[in-house]
C-alpha cells in the first residue's frame, strides 16, 4: 500500500459505503487533511476531515469546491 504521508486528499460520495471507507483509509495511510464531499455533507469528528458540498454534475459545484482550494 502507498503511503499518502502529509497528502491533502479529496473523496466524493463520503458520505456512506466505500466513500467513508476511502476517507478512513487516507487518514490511515497519512493523509494530513481529507475533503469529504457529499451532496449534503455531514459532520465528522476529525478535526482532519473537511466537510465539503460538491454535486459532481453541477459545473458551478465544481468551481465552489475548487476555490475553496486556495484556501
């Protein structure tokens, strides 16, 4: 398994199921911050984890989450 050691590192559908699993694995392997996106994205208790609203379909979506990068 790679590490992802210091990595910022975005998940869509994080949510449920295999997205929840994926934000879990990244930290596990080192990520140093996840953007978990959802429609609706709810709260978790990682300070690590970032809560982030995207619709993959919606182009103006897209360009919110984007922006936020700069962040």
């Amino acid at each position: 398994m790679h590490s992802l050691n210091g990595a910022v590192v975005l998940v869509t559908g994080a949510n449920g199921g295999i997205g929840t699993h994926f934000v879990h694995g990244a930290l596990a392997r080192g990520a140093s911050k996840v953007y978990a996106t959802a429609r609706t994205p709810r709260t978790w208790e990682d300070e690590r984890i970032v809560p982030l609203a995207l619709e993959i379909t919606d182009p103006d979506s897209i360009r919110a989450a984007v922006g936020l990068r700069a962040m």
